[in-house]
C-alpha cells in the first residue's frame, strides 16, 4: 500500500476538498465532521468526475403519524457528494451510489491520519474503476480494431505539435486571445473533422491524453459550446452514445 502525500490536516477546513493523483488514479478527498474521506473520482454511471460536484445534505421526505407527507428535508446526519456531469449522488461516508439505476459505489481508498499524509490503495480503486468501465461499455470491450501505428511526427503533425506549445506558452503567460475568434474556430473545426475522420476508420485514440491536458472543467465547456455551434443538445449526445456504444 503506497503512501501518498496530500496536504497538512490543518489546511482542510470541514467541508473542504482536494482532487489528487496516486499513480494512475484521481482520488477525492474530503474533510467532514472532522473526518478524512477519500474516493475515485471516476463515477459509475459515464464516467464524470465524481468528486469535483456539489456537497449537499440528502434529502429526504418526513412522514406524519398517518403515514401523509410532512415534507421534504435536508437530513441533519447524511451528507451526499454530487457528481456534476449527471448529478448521481454518493454518501459521503460509505461511497455508496444512492442512485437507484446504480448498484455499487466509488472505489474507496483506505485513509487514515499519519502526520501529514494519508494512507491508499490505489491498486484496489484501479481495480474497481476497470471493472466499472467495462461493465458499463460492452460495444467498446467488444471493439477488435486495429490500433494504427504511430507515425513519426512530421509534416502538419509536427506544425500541430509547435502550435500547441506556442499557444500553452501564451496561455500561461495571460495572453488568452492568442487566437482570433475566426482562427478558433477553424482550428476547432478541421480538429473535429478529423478526429471523427480517424475514429470512423477504427482509431481508439481519445482526444486528449487520459486523464491530462485538460481539467474537466475545460472539457465540459468546450463539450457545450461545440453542441451549442452544431444545434445540439446533451440529451440527442446520449441518445448517440447509447445507439453507437461509444
């Protein structure tokens, strides 16, 4: 079991949270009542990150002596993490998925306070996070593609390549409008034809390095703005993914 550094417990405040890496793995961690709690910040239902969405108490609804409703509550006791893709909830103390639809919960880490640093497992969360996946994508497990080769980077690879530093630079620098609106868009554009070009002829390259390149907020409004600009809306996006398993 590897240790892995987190942070002084003096800078969690109750309530706090902090994403970490161990390994291969992102992990959650969260300070509630003065407790440490750390999860995979993969969620069982497509894979968003768990961990990254809203705190909130469960809500439960209260019932009269007659068995009538009293109401809808915050529970004084159980406290819920949301995922911020879908909104499936888990119990914060258990990892438990309290989604109907959902029959298991994220993969747990083992922590405990030493110092400074928390104990985990993250070989068991991989583990579970693996399995997770592939039972939740048969179509994709099922794939016998070929993988094509890699070229050596040249031509209008390695100009994509330059780019792309040269604009990493300018954004670590402030300068965000290093491209104009128009160049933007073309860019975007000739990258989407292309990447759907290579997954039609049997590419299983992902777009951008797993679990890297970019946070998942930078994902998710870029998703937006990319069905905004093709008319689309995120429920026709899971009526596809459901039809072409992807």
């Amino acid at each position: 079991m590897a240790e892995q550094y987190v942070g002084k417990i003096t800078e969690f405040k109750d309530g706090d949270r902090r994403i970490i890496f161990a390994g291969d793995n992102e992990i959650g961690v969260f300070r509630h009542e003065g407790q440490f709690f750390a999860y995979s910040n993969f969620c069982l239902h497509q894979g968003g990150p768990a961990c990254e969405g809203l705190t909130i108490a469960k809500v439960e609804e209260r019932l009269l002596p007659d068995k009538t409703s009293k109401g809808l509550y915050f529970s004084d006791t159980e406290m819920h993490f949301v995922c911020p893709w879908h909104g499936y909830e888990y119990d914060m103390k258990t990892g438990e998925c309290v989604c109907r639809t959902a029959s298991s919960s994220c993969a747990s880490t083992r922590s405990s306070k030493k110092g400074m640093r928390f104990m985990s497992s993250p070989k068991t969360a991989a583990a579970k996070t693996a399995a997770a996946k592939t039972a939740r994508r048969p179509k994709l497990a099922a794939r016998t593609a070929a993988k094509p080769a890699d070229k050596a980077a040249n031509g209008a690879s390695a100009e994509a390549t330059r780019l792309a530093a040269e604009i990493e630079r300018a954004l670590a620098g402030g300068q965000l409008d290093v491209l104009t609106p128009k160049a933007l868009q073309a860019l975007m554009g000739a990258v989407c034809r292309t990447y759907a070009a290579q997954v039609e002829a049997g590419s299983d390259a992902l777009p951008l390095l797993a679990r890297g390149g970019a946070t998942a907020t930078d994902v998710m409004v870029t998703a937006s703005g990319l069905l905004k600009a093709a008319n689309l809306a995120v429920f026709e996006l899971g009526m596809w993914q459901s039809w072409t398993g992807r």
